[in-house]
C-alpha cells in the first residue's frame, strides 16, 4: 500500500466528534463532549491546536447550521456539520480551513436550491438560480484547491510547440524502440517517406529509345 493510500484509508477510519448542546434563545450555546471527542474535533480540522479547533468549530456554526439568537441551532445540525467536515480529512489547518469554507458553500448551495424550487415569481427564480449556479461553481474550484494543494511538490510538463531549427528534424508519431520491429503498414509508409524525400530523378520508361520524362518540381503549367 502505497502513502497515498495509507493517508486515505486514514481519514476514511477517522470517527466524527459527537458533541452535546444545551441552547436558550438569547443565550450563547453551551457546548459538551466526551474526551475522545475532543481529540477527535482537534484532528478534524487537521491541527493539534484546541484553540484552532474551536475557531473553527464555531465557524462552522454560524456558516453551515440553521438557527440564529432566537432559535439557535441544535446538536444534530452541529454534529452533521462536523461529520461533513471529518470526511474531507483534513490534514493541517489550510485543509481545515479549505474544508470548513466547502461545507459551509454547500450549505448555502442547497438553501439557494431549496429557495428556488419554491420560488413564486420569475425574479425569485432568477436569484436564486443565478446565487446556486455560482456556489456550485465555487464548490468545484474549493475542490480543486484541495486536490491541487494535496499535490504540492508534483509537476507535470506539457509540450505544447514543437521548434525545429535549421537543419534539423523533428518526428511526429509513434516512434519505435531500437529492435522492435513495426508491421508491414510501417514499413510500407517508411518506403513512401523515402520516396517522397527522394531528390527529384527522371522517370525510364520500358523503351530506351526514349527520351526520359523528368518530374516537375513545382505544380503543372499547362493542362494535360
């Protein structure tokens, strides 16, 4: 098994905090969990930092659960959140805040979903149409950040121009290994190749006494 995989079936085996919430209108939340939970709130948003954790957490709060002063949001709406953020696994605390700004962006994708479909008026279905076509959209680049910040350190190289000096030759196609031999389509285009290189030479015909008919080198002057 290779890192990859290893750090992958890591965060597959990572358990998402349970936490327990006492709420009154008006009244900040009062948050409780079990040791083991604690631990695995810290290692959710890929720190060792409680304070990390907890800036985090309250994040997630406010930007991806229901609720407000009147109506705070309960511990299942919390929990959710938190599960949503444990399975992006992250690994320091870029990822945990890359993955904390994922599920809040598709929180409020689905709310705009959920306002669309029950929308009345066409300017409600514009808005917000327009408002969860661009949080999808920014839910795919937040994607392809993580991927691309994942794979820091990898380059790729991609030849797009082809300069060939003068002088020089450049192939393009399938070129074949020294001592692998290629088909007969190959070779019979390999033949053709040279012919076509060739330097211009007068055709014999069968009759020797006649004069050789040369290949013109430019296009014809007159019609046949």
């Amino acid at each position: 098994m290779g890192d990859a995989d290893a750090r992958l079936g890591w965060h597959r085996k990572r358990k998402p905090p349970r936490i327990k919430v006492k709420a009154a209108p008006g009244k900040p939340l009062d948050l409780d969990m079990e040791p083991i939970d604690a631990v695995r709130l810290v290692s959710a948003f890929g720190t060792a930092e409680p304070s990390f954790a907890s800036w985090m957490l309250n994040a997630i709060i406010n930007a991806a659960c229901d609720g407000g002063p009147a109506h705070p949001p309960g511990a299942e709406a919390i929990n959710d959140a938190l599960a949503a953020v444990t399975g992006i696994g992250a690994r320091d605390e870029t990822e945990g805040m890359l993955a904390t700004q994922m599920v809040a962006t598709h929180f409020a994708a689905i709310g705009a979903l959920r306002r669309l479909k029950g929308a009345e008026t066409f300017h409600q279905q514009d808005s917000n149409g327009n408002l969860a076509v661009k949080l999808l959209r920014t839910f795919t680049l937040q994607i392809e950040a993580l991927q691309r910040y994942r794979g820091k350190g990898q380059q790729k190289v991609t030849v797009e121009h082809v300069h060939v000096n003068a002088g020089g030759q450049a192939i393009v196609g399938v070129v074949h290994a020294p001592g692998v031999k290629s088909d007969k389509s190959d070779q019979q285009t390999d033949a053709m190749r040279e012919i076509a290189d060739a330097a211009d030479t007068p055709l014999r015909c069968s009759n020797p006494g006649r004069s050789p008919l040369p290949i013109a080198s430019g296009a014809r002057k007159t019609p046949l």
